[in-house]
C-alpha cells in the first residue's frame, strides 16, 4: 500500500470530521476535496472542462457518517484527498480490513508476473546473472548477505527516488493536488488503491503518479519512492528462491524482511540497508507504533524487532494487546479463508 503513510483511526484519537470542498459541473455532478486548501482545490477542479463559471462551496463533513457517498464520489474520480487518514478511511472502514489491504501487496506483486519473467527482467536491467545471487540453503549470513546487497543496491540506483519532479517537463517545483482513486487503464496494470495527482506551474501540465503494484510496469517506469523500491525488491527476492516479507511501517515507510537460516532479517530497499532493524528509532528518531509484517496468507506484529523501547512503543498505540490480537486473527481468517 502507499507510503506517506498510515495513521489509522485507531493509531491516534481519530478526528472523522474535516472540511469538505465542492463544486458542480454543467452536468450537476459533485466534485469534492478533503484536507486540500481552497487555492489547491481550484487548481484541481480546472482539470475539468465541463466545470466552469462554478460557487465553492465548504462544510465540515464527518467522514464515518458520510462515508458511503465519499467513496461513490472517489470510485468515480470525482473526489482528491490530500492526507492518507481520511483516504483509508473511506476505503477500508476499520482496522481490519486495512491490515488485511497491506497483505493484497505482496500477493499481486507474485501475481503479476512469472518468476521466469522477473528473472529475465531482472538481468535485463541489473545486467546481473540470476544464479550467482539466488537462493541456496544453509549459507552463511553473510554470504546472504552479499547476495542481498547485490539486489538491494540495483534496486536503489535503478528505481530513481522521485521528489515531484514534473513528469512532462522536469520542473521541480510542482503542486500535490492530492489522491485519486486509479482510472481504468491503471486499475487494469494493478494500480494501488490511489494515484497521486499533480499540477506544474511551469508547462501548465496535470499528471498522475501511479503507484503501480505489477512488477513489469514498476520496472518500466523505474521511478518512486519507499514502496516501489520494496515491491521491486520483493518481487526479485521472490523469484530468486527467498521468503520475503513486506514490512509497513505506520510512521511512513515500507521495507522488506527475508527468511534466513531460520530467522527474519531487516532488509530496506531504498536505503540498501541489510540487517540494521534499529536505524528508524536510533538514527532517524522515528517515534515507532505500528510495524507489520505482510505475507500473501499472512499477518504478524512485528513492532518488537525495531525498537528497544518497546514499552514506550505500546503506550502509544493506546490499544490492549488482546484487542490486537483479535484484529491479527480476524484479519488472518480472511486472508486465508
């Protein structure tokens, strides 16, 4: 799923009421906005030839009890969202089903391609020979090791990490105009479950960013951010014989994990880290919650493995371990059901 990332309504006291913006077109359809601000919403709408000579109007909306019709408006590319919190909200309705969400990742990302193909892809693109860095048993760690850094530091410096350049004309400085849910031509290439749309001051341009979950179409646009560095990790790792595990961090970032000799070991994708699970709260400084780790079927809590404040950690959840617990099995069932 995406990363800037996920604040849930249960991660914090979660604020369900929020401005709401809309306008009308021609045809007396709505077009809204979350979390966006007045100027930005204008800007988004003027994408739209059939909303012209149009009233704002704003209201403060609570997005549980209004649910149903955000979503419609969403679904139909009618409604942008600026912050992660309301989307999955919207989306998902609770907890469960967002955990649940995270583990559809890993198995599209097998899905789409054969492993044949992604190993052709990836020698193709690294210029790497397969064997040399595949997947056999009862190496030494560091041996796997070396192997993962051969894989890790090809994905760093062949997905380039995108800061918002314009994709028409490369101007640096352009506007979030929020979160859309994915057109149809996207949805078929499996798109996340929102595109990130743009406006550039400088070529006039409006272009999305999809957040792709297809390794042959993340490999061919080679650019992104945290998830793409990990999905393209991930679906490799997979293909060269290794159990990966996604790894999303609720604090803005997703990473990887891979099975070794018995024992999970922290791998990240955009950082080329190996083995160095502590980095986000010591050097970072990150204030850790919520970390899971994501397989196809599967769902673990995986918070303790990152920080050696693992008291202060839980307090911030503000949630008992059994109410967790009952989230994980509930959200376990149905993956596997």
């Amino acid at each position: 799923m995406k990363v800037f990332f996920l604040f849930f309504l249960i991660v914090l006291p979660f604020i369900s009421a929020t401005t709401f913006w809309s306008v009308q077109d021609s045809s007396g359809d709505v077009y809204g906005a979350l979390d966006l601000t007045e100027s930005d919403f204008k800007l988004w709408y003027s994408q739209f030839p059939k909303i012209v000579n149009t009233t704002i109007s704003s209201c403060e909306i609570d997005i549980v009890a209004d649910r149903d019709t955000l979503l419609s408006l969403y679904q139909h590319g009618r409604l942008t969202i600026n912050s992660i919190t309301p989307l999955h909200t919207i989306l998902f309705k609770d907890f469960v089903n967002t955990v649940v969400a995270n583990s559809e990742t890993p198995r599209d990302l097998i899905s789409s391609v054969t492993k044949k193909a992604a190993l052709q892809l990836f020698s193709m693109y690294s210029g790497v020979d397969p064997q040399k860095v595949q997947y056999e048993p009862n190496l030494s760690i560091e041996e796997y090791e070396k192997r993962a850094l051969i894989v890790l530091n090809w994905v760093k410096s062949y997905i380039k990490w995108y800061n918002q350049e314009c994709l028409v004309c490369g101007y640096s400085k352009t506007s979030f105009l929020g979160m859309q849910a994915p057109n149809g031509t996207e949805k078929k290439i499996k798109c996340d479950y929102d595109t990130e749309v743009y406006h550039c001051p400088s070529c006039g341009s409006y272009y999305r960013f999809p957040r792709f979950r297809n390794f042959t179409q993340l490999t061919n646009q080679a650019f992104g951010r945290c998830s793409e560095h990990s999905k393209v990790f991930y679906t490799v790792m997979e293909a060269l014989g290794y159990t990966p595990r996604y790894i999303v961090c609720y604090c803005n970032h997703v990473w990887v994990e891979l099975f070794l000799n018995n024992a999970w070991y922290h791998t990240d994708p955009s950082e080329a880290f190996f083995n160095n699970p502590y980095v986000y709260e010591t050097h970072w400084g990150w204030k850790l919650n919520w970390i899971f780790g994501h397989e196809p079927t599967s769902v673990v809590d995986v918070l303790s493995r990152y920080t050696h404040h693992y008291s202060d950690c839980i307090k911030r959840r503000a949630m008992s371990q059994e109410t967790l617990d009952k989230i994980l099995n509930e959200a376990n069932e149905i993956l596997n059901g």
